[in-house]
C-alpha cells in the first residue's frame, strides 16, 4: 500500500477511497448489514416500549448496546493490534449471526422479555465491541494514507446512510409483518459481511522479527500511549464533552415518538431515518465546511446544532417539529463524529492504532453508556422534554471548556515508522525477557541553551513514554556545566528491540531539534544498561 508522507484531508476527493476495490467491497457489505442492525435497534427499542414503557427501562436499551463498548473497547483494541484482524472480524461476525437468530426467533414466538430483550442486546454488544477497533483499524489497509480522511468520512456516511434507511424500513416491515422481522432481516444481512470478510485478503505484513505482544503488557502500553500524545488527548476530551450529552435524544427517542408525539412505530422509524439523511448530507458536505472553517469550527459547530436539536426534541408535540430537530441533530451528529473520529486516526502510529481508537470508542462509548441511564433517570424524575431541554443547556455550557482542546487536522503530522535509530551494539546475546532496561543518553549543551534544551526536551520525555517507557529523567551534572543525562526505562529487552521499531518520523524531527542543541564532534553518547543477577537466579 503506497504511503505518502504527506496527508492533505481537506483537499481529498469525498469519493477517492471507492477507486480501492477492497474499500468499496468492504464498505458495501457494511453498509447492507447496518441496516438491518438499525432494523433490529428500532425494533429493539419500539418492542421494550410495548414490554416495559417505563422511561429508564427504554434507556437501558441504549445502555445495554453502549455499556460493552465501555467495558471491553480496550481489550478488544489490543487483539486488534496482536491477532490477525481478519481472523478476528470473521469469528466474531459469525457468533453474532447466530446470537441474532436466536432472538429473531424468542421474539416471533413471544417468548422476549424485558430482562431477555436487554440481556440479547447486550451480547450482540459485545460482539460489536470486540470488533469496533479492528474495523476501525484496518481502514488504512485498504486506502493509502492521503485517502484516509475520506475513507473514515465515508464510513460514517455508510453508518448513517443505514440510519436513515433501517429504521425507516423497520417501521413500514413491523406494521406489514411483525416485531420479529427486523430481527430475522439482521441475521441475514450479517452473512453479507462475511461472505466480503472471507473474499477480502489484506497485504501480507512485513516481516517483523520480533514475536508478538503478550495481551494484557499491550493494554497496558496503549493506556501509557494515550496519556502521552497530546493529539489524542485532545481527541478523548472533546468526545468525553460531547457524546454523554447528546446521548439525551438517542436514549429518549422511543418515548419522544410514542407518548410526547403520540405516533406509532412508523414514526419511529421515519424519525431515525430523517437523522440518519441529516447525517449523510452533512458527510456530504463535510470536507468543504472543514477545509473553509477547520476541525475545530466544525466540531464546535457540531455541539451548537445539537444542543439546538435537543432542544428541538423537548419542545415537540407534532410529528413536523420531531422532523425539524431530527434533520438537525443528524447534520449536527456526523458534524462532530467523523471531525473527532478522523483526529483520533490521523493521531496514531500503526502499532498502536487498534489500541489507540479502541480507548477513543470506550470514551465515546462510555459517555453513551453513562448518559443514557443518567437521562432515563433524569426524564423518569422531572419528565421527558425537560431532561432533554436540560441536556442542550449543559451541552452549550460546556462549549468554551470544550474549546480549549484543539483535534488533529493531519497538518505537519507524519507518522510512518522511521527506523532510524541503530542497532544496539552488544558485547554477547541478551534474552529478550531480560530486564529492566536502562537506556541512557548523555548531552552536552552551552549554558545559553539550557532553556531551550529542556523544552525540546519535554517534548522528547512523551516521545519515550508513549512508545514503551515507563519512566524517563532527565539530570544534570553538579560537577560539569552543560552535561545533562537522559534517562528512561523499558520492562524488558523485547521492549526496547520494539520501541526501535516504533519510532515515527515526526519523532525524528523531535529528536534533531535536541541534536542541534547538542555541541561536539560526536553525537550524544547512548548506553544499555541491563538489570543484573547472580548466574543460576
């Protein structure tokens, strides 16, 4: 797969990404299973309203879909980046072929009950989870780097092209056949995703020498990841404002249709469907409102429209008004999701990205999750149109603090591995489970310097962190001015081999920023240092 070092998101063609067959044969099947998943999600929550109307038993609907991805996003991330993702994908499609067939069949012999709806719906929850961040992740497999935005672009308008026809199609097929027909309609469309899965064969990886990560050290180093790079950071906050706010409308919709408007499951579903068309004309004109106004405009604008939608929600009482806030709510929606989902992916290296977008769907998830019991306890107490006039008011509050948290445009960012850090010389063979690893690199700079010296340095310490080290240092000498020591350790030898691997070209760039700094013929001097035990132990 070609990879340029330059990524252009805001001058890429909307459409580019359909010129790679594996992207268009891939997005396709997506697209014909999401709508019958978004079949089965408004049968799910029309039939919960006829079982249990109760406003927090039709939000745990939500909850139940959204509290997986919270719990297991991460673990599931970490699979992403050690197992065969198309391996991965293939099982668990199919398990969720069949757990979807059993309930198709509960619930057209009415044997569901609210307890059994939710507890389905959450296993087919975990099944989403354990995929989200492997499908996420293989997009640049499938594009090159220059088409990524409007690949990730273009799966949004595919979920929300499905948006606006599954529901839509639930409601007219539930009124013509029954309740169980959403569910029968979605198992089937499953077996189109696999049959993509089982024709789609990635580029063979490059050989790496190293064995794989062990599952729970890899968790562990994308959690060290995140915390150290700044770019997806700010990603997680903004979606941590935004997504426990406006899952307000998605958790209280059921009852928005059904006792604020008075309607029936065909309105239901044309509500959803007008999101999900809001949604796919804002992805439609997302790359030239964002080349004009930038991630951080269109986001922020984003939160504005959904505020106003959940306001919108609270005030109707006719079928018309329930139109107006859906149409804005799904223009507002993909607004924010793709700009943060396109931040989150430009702000990951390879070797991290299933874990990395993992974290960012457990925070999206999470905030879905919290939010969605949060606002059917709320509307439980003072009532459905005030929680949501609450949410938008809280949503508009949180605006400026929002603001301060700035998203990933892909400008200047190239994260391709560099590999330019030189084989470690060694005296004899090391076990790669030796350690702990100290790795020192020593400097000399001019004493007018120093303050510049340690602010590349900062920049430097996250560098090394988020690529594998659990702690770094940085000395400086009491007996020689101008000779500073950096410090850091990795838990193993293996470690260390795969930070060699890990490095970025934008890392370079940090590191020649030091370099200049540093003054001699020769270049910093770098050591190894190995935790040392008695022979035998």
């Amino acid at each position: 797969m070609a990879t340029p070092t330059a990524l252009s998101p805001d001058n890429a063609s909307p459409w580019s990404p359909f010129r790679h067959r594996a992207f268009a044969v891939l997005w396709t099947a997506t697209v014909i299973s999401n709508v019958g998943t978004w079949m089965q999600s408004a049968g799910a929550g029309w039939l919960m309203t006829s079982l249990d109307p109760q406003p927090l038993t039709v939000a745990l609907v939500q909850l139940a879909t959204a509290l997986p991805m919270f719990l297991l996003a991460l673990p599931a991330g970490a699979l992403a980046d050690i197992v065969d993702r198309r391996r991965l994908l293939l099982g668990v499609q199919i398990v969720a072929t069949a757990i979807t067939a059993v309930l198709a069949l509960l619930v057209a012999r009415n044997l569901v009950t609210p307890g059994s709806l939710l507890l389905f719906t959450g296993a087919l929850g975990v099944t989403s989870a354990l995929i989200a961040p492997a499908w996420q992740s293989i997009v640049p497999l499938l594009v090159p780097r220059s088409d990524l935005p409007p690949a990730v672009a273009l799966g949004s308008v595919g979920v929300n092209v499905s948006r606006a026809v599954g529901p839509a199609l639930a409601g007219v097929i539930i009124g013509a056949l029954d309740i169980a027909a959403p569910f029968w309609i979605n198992a089937a469309s499953n077996l189109i995703v696999i049959a993509a899965l089982l024709w789609w064969r990635s580029a063979a990886p490059g050989a790496n020498p190293l064995p794989p990560e062990r599952f729970t050290p890899a968790m562990v180093i994308g959690l060290r990841h995140a915390r150290f790079n700044p770019l997806l950071r700010a990603t997680l906050v903004r979606a941590a404002f935004f997504f426990p706010l406006a899952s307000a409308y998605w958790a209280l919709l059921p009852l928005v249709a059904r006792q604020q408007v008075a309607g029936g499951p065909a309105l239901y579903g044309l509500l959803l469907g007008t999101i999900g068309c809001g949604a796919v004309a804002g992805a439609l004109a997302l790359p030239r409102i964002k080349a004009r106004f930038g991630a951080d405009w269109v986001a922020g604008g984003g939160m504005i429209g959904t505020a106003l939608a959940l306001g919108l929600f609270g005030a109707a009482r006719e079928p018309v008004a329930a139109f107006v806030a859906s149409a804005v709510a799904g223009l507002a929606w993909i607004a924010v999701l793709a700009t943060i989902n396109v931040s989150a992916q430009i702000a990951l290296p390879a070797w991290v990205r299933g874990r990395g977008l993992a974290i960012y769907v457990t925070v999206m998830f999470g905030g879905l999750t919290i939010g969605s019991y949060c606002w059917g306890q709320i509307a439980a107490w003072i009532g459905i149109s005030a929680a949501l006039i609450a949410a938008a008011v809280i949503l508009l509050a949180t605006l400026p603090i929002a603001w301060r948290w700035k998203l990933a445009s892909g400008a200047g960012i190239d994260l391709t591995p560099s590999a330019h850090w030189p084989a470690p010389v060694l005296a004899g063979d090391v076990a790669a489970d030796r350690g702990p690893v100290l790795v020192t690199v020593e400097y000399r700079i001019r004493p007018e310097d120093r303050a510049a010296f340690l602010t590349a340095m900062d920049t430097l310490r996250r560098q090394r962190r988020r690529d594998g080290a659990y702690d770094w240092r940085i000395y400086e000498d009491a007996a020689h001015a101008g000779c500073f020591v950096e410090t850091f350790y990795l838990s193993s030898w293996l470690e260390h081999l795969r930070q060699h691997q890990r490095v970025t070209e934008a890392d370079r760039v940090a590191e020649a920023a030091v370099a200049r700094l540093h003054i001699g013929d020769a270049p910093p001097r770098v050591t190894h240092l190995i935790a040392a035990q008695p022979d035998g132990l």
